[in-house]
C-alpha cells in the first residue's frame, strides 16, 4: 500500500498529466558496455532540466562510487521492506543484485515539469510501462557482439568467467530490443549522444507540450 505521501505525489501526477503540465519520462536501457551509462551522463552534464533518478540497490558499493550520487546503497531486508510498502516504481534482480526505482522521487520531478530518465533493464522497463503510459522507451545497441566484448574486457577488473556471463546476458537483455520506442547504435559516441539529445527535443517539440508552454502566443495568435 502507498504512504500518505507517495498517493498525494501519484495524485499529483495524474492531475497535471490531465491538464498538460507534466515532465517526461524516460526509460533507457542496454547491455552492460553498450555505454549506456556513459551517454547518460553526459546528457545529464549538459541538460540540467533532465533528472536522473538514482536507484536502490543491495550490491556492495564498489571503489569510486558514492551514496545517494551512485547508487542508494541498503541491504536486503531494507530492500524487501520497500517492496512491500510499495515504495519501488520497479524493481528487478540484476546479476545476482536488486535494483529498484523510488516510486515518489520519480513523482515528484516530473508533477514540476522535470523530465526524469530511469537507466534500467528490461525487466524494470515492463514494469514502468504497466505502471505507467506517459513514458518514451529508448535502447541502447553496440555496433556489434566482437566489439561489446572488448569494451567488457577494457573495463577491466572483471573476470573471464564474469564477463562470459555478460555476454550472456547481453544476448537475452537485446532480445526485448523492440519492446522500446527508439533504438540507438553507441558506435561513435558524439553520434550516439546527438541521437539521444534528438529524440528528447523532437518529444518537446509535440503538441501535448507545445500546446501548454506556448499557451500565451497561441491564445494570441487565434484571437
């Protein structure tokens, strides 16, 4: 069951998404070393309108990361209290980790007229899309199997046996390729980044919100 707060946030949502004033949800996905997390990035460092929705996970925090930047770090049993209460917009299993989306964080961007981007798996995405249908889905693609695994192996740190799996799991993660809206090749990146920073300014530019943000001019230019 929802809290107090998180029903007021979803109420929210639904009454400015009624009258046209809401952000835009983004859900972008890829195997891991498509360079997802890279091309997000550097959008977010560029675009400080967009929000980047920071998950919860019970993997360990590794060397570099930091909380609530990273990842919000919790253990298991604080994970499962927070599926029970409802508080996951999604949430999945993940190379042996939970990850999972905070319901009213998410909420309470978009009702200012944030645009929000969730970096999760296919899974994940399933979920969001049932919750919710005001949400664009955009995949990420390598230029090619050969070139996924020497960016798995550059990474460094892994070993042969985990990247083998990623490779797996690549394999399956590419195969919900056309449960998305869009699709992105990351071969060269200032490429890729065009594509991604295009296909959030065309979904600006529909009538939807147009329609809101240009209210002003519209009323005066049909008088």
């Amino acid at each position: 069951m929802l809290t107090t707060n998180e029903a007021e946030a979803s109420d929210a949502v639904i009454h400015a998404r009624e009258n046209g004033a809401s952000g835009r949800l983004y859900i972008i996905s890829a195997p891991s070393g498509a360079g997802k997390t890279s091309l997000v990035k550097a959008l977010v460092a560029t675009h400080p309108d967009i929000a980047l929705s920071v998950s919860y996970t019970t993997r360990p925090m590794r060397a570099g990361e930091r909380e609530g930047s990273d990842y919000h770090f919790v253990d298991p049993p604080t994970f499962d209290a927070m599926v029970e209460s409802a508080a996951f917009l999604e949430h999945a299993r993940v190379f042996d980790h939970r990850y999972g989306t905070a319901r009213e964080w998410v909420a309470s961007r978009l009702i200012r007229d944030t645009d929000v981007i969730l970096e999760i798996d296919w899974q994940g995405a399933r979920q969001v899309r049932a919750a919710r249908t005001d949400c664009t889905g955009i995949f990420i693609l390598p230029p090619s199997c050969e070139v996924l695994e020497e960016r798995l192996h550059g990474r460094g740190g892994d070993r042969e046996e985990v990247i083998r799996r990623r490779m797996r799991d690549a394999v399956a993660e590419i195969s919900h390729y056309a449960e998305y809206d869009y699709l992105i090749v990351n071969d060269e990146f200032d490429r890729a980044l065009a594509d991604l920073e295009a296909i959030l300014r065309a979904d600006r530019l529909t009538l939807g919100r147009q329609r809101l943000a240009l209210a002003p001019l519209l009323a005066g230019l049909t008088q």
